[in-house]
C-alpha cells in the first residue's frame, strides 16, 4: 500500500532500535518478546516513528524465537508508523473500494 501511494522510491523505513525484552525456557521450548522503534520517512523529509512489538510462544530454539519475535517487531513497528500517515494507511486499508478512489500521490 505505502508504494502504491507514495510511490516506489518515495518513502524508506529504518529500524532505530532493536531489543530482547525477554526470552524464557518453559518445558524445553521458549518464548521471547522483542520490540522495535521504526521511522517510516517519505522523500521530503517528512517521517513518524512508533514501536512494534513481537512475542513467540513454544518455539523449538532460543535463537529461532528470538528471530521471529524480532521480525514480527519490525513488521509491527512498521505497519503502525505508516499508520499514522492517514487514513489511507490505517484502518482503511481492508476496503479496497476506499483504496482506489484515493488520488495517487507522487511526493
């Protein structure tokens, strides 16, 4: 969605910080929280930052449940820093009719 309306090159994200909030053992398998801070900028400069927050549950290894909680951080803390750009990419984003009746936005 976010290429769609501000184009391809119009906009980047950097993850700003990365942390394991925990990671425990129970039963042999592990579960892990990590959170994320992300700026979405667009090509004039404009950005919003906002965490993320990525938990996984009996997962086979510490370093596989790290890894996705990571991820699943990232994405999250993506997906709510675009959010905040309107209604475009907040909760509209399931109605594709809202979708295609927004003018394209070439930033």
């Amino acid at each position: 969605m976010a290429n769609e309306i501000f184009g391809e090159n119009g906009w980047s994200s950097n993850v700003k910080i990365l942390e394991q909030d925990f990671c425990e053992e129970v039963n042999g398998r592990f579960n892990c929280s990590c959170s994320a801070i992300v700026r979405i900028t667009l090509r004039d400069g404009t950005y919003h930052e906002d965490v993320g927050c990525g938990v996984t549950t009996n997962m086979e290894t510490r370093e596989k449940s790290i890894m996705v909680a990571k991820k699943k951080a990232v994405s999250d803390g993506i997906k709510r820093s675009i959010r905040q750009f309107g209604r475009a990419l907040g909760s509209n984003l399931q109605q594709k009719s809202f979708i295609d009746s927004l003018p394209k936005n070439n930033l």
